[in-house]
C-alpha cells in the first residue's frame, strides 16, 4: 500500500494530535506530515517539535483568502487531513481539494450538541444540563458547515448523576485517544468505508 501522509489541525493543546504522533510513529503506511495551526502559541506545535513534524502557522487571512494553506499542503505532499481541536470552518478550496479526505472529531454525539461555538466543556454543560444518558463522540467527515459532515463511527458513555463538564470531559478524552487514530487508520486502509 501506498504511504498516506497526514496533516494534523491544531488549536490549542494538541493532545489528540500528540495521539496521532505517538501512533502513527513507525506506522508501515501512514505517517504524519505536517501539523498546522492558526495559533501561534498553541502548545501542540511544541508536541509536534517534540517528534520531529514540520509546522506551519498561518493567519485568518492567509487561510480564507489565498491558496496558501492549499500549496503547502500540496508541497508536504499530504494525502488526508485530521482535525485536532481546531477551531476554525475548513475553506471551500481546502474542502474540494481534499474531497472525503477530510476528518474531525467531535466531543458529542452528533447531530446533537453540534454547530458554532460547541466545543469543549461547553458541549459538556449543555450535554449534562438537558439530562443526558450518555455523551460520546463522533468522527466525521469534513464539510463545509460545523459538525454536518457524514458521520463515520460514534462511540459513547454514561453520563453519570454528579457528573461535571470537567469529570464528563475525562471520559470523553479517553474515548477520543482510544478509538480517534485507530478510525482513522481504518478509513485510509479501507476497513471503513
């Protein structure tokens, strides 16, 4: 099998795109090219220095209105992309570019708790507020709305009686590191159609 390469996109932290390094390290074919982000002090660039990935940091402008992002990408030879905790909506030429190659993770399961501005502990809130059973997450393909892209696996947990946006949130990241690379690695195989 061909190599596949990945770009991972990074707005804060970057532990679930730490996830990706760490598994995909000495994979036989997939490996990771690039990780990008729109933050400068992201502290997932420093994990991506950390084993040795190449970084590009790039402004709104440079994203939504150039092909910058799309070249570079291009240059690195980057055959899927990865969201990883990105905050931003994927442009138009990056979505046509990489048609069905695009993937996200989701801190609920959608199509509930979806859309602008729900990520993070504020999913969390809104999940244990309304009375929830359960929460989870959904890996999905990228499209050009938030969180609308088809949906390629969910996986889900218990919403306990006590729980807090923070304790709902330690589960959900188990989640996110035990089955996000691993789908992935499965789509690109073509174990997951």
């Amino acid at each position: 099998m061909a190599e596949n390469k990945l770009a991972i996109f990074a707005s804060g932290s970057g532990t679930n795109a730490e996830e990706f390094f760490r598994y995909f390290n000495h994979h036989p074919f997939i490996k990771i090219g690039a990780l990008l982000s729109n933050n400068p002090e992201a502290f997932a660039l420093k994990r991506a220095d950390n084993y040795g990935i190449p970084v590009n940091v790039f402004s709104k402008n440079s994203f939504y209105k150039s092909d910058e992002t799309l070249k570079y990408l291009r240059i690195k030879e980057i055959s899927h992309i990865v969201l990883a905790g990105f905050m931003w909506l994927v442009p138009e030429n990056i979505i046509y570019g990489y048609k069905n190659r695009i993937y996200n993770i989701h801190p609920a399961l959608l199509p509930k708790y979806g859309g602008k501005g729900m990520y993070g502990d504020i999913v969390h809130r809104a999940v244990i507020e309304n009375g929830e059973s359960y929460s989870g997450i959904t890996i999905h393909y990228v499209n050009n709305k938030f969180d609308e892209g088809k949906i390629i696996f969910q996986e889900k947990c218990p919403v306990l009686h006590d729980d807090k946006p923070e304790s709902l949130a330690v589960r959900i990241h188990q989640l996110e590191y035990a089955h996000y690379p691993r789908v992935i690695e499965e789509v690109i195989s073509g174990k997951i159609q």
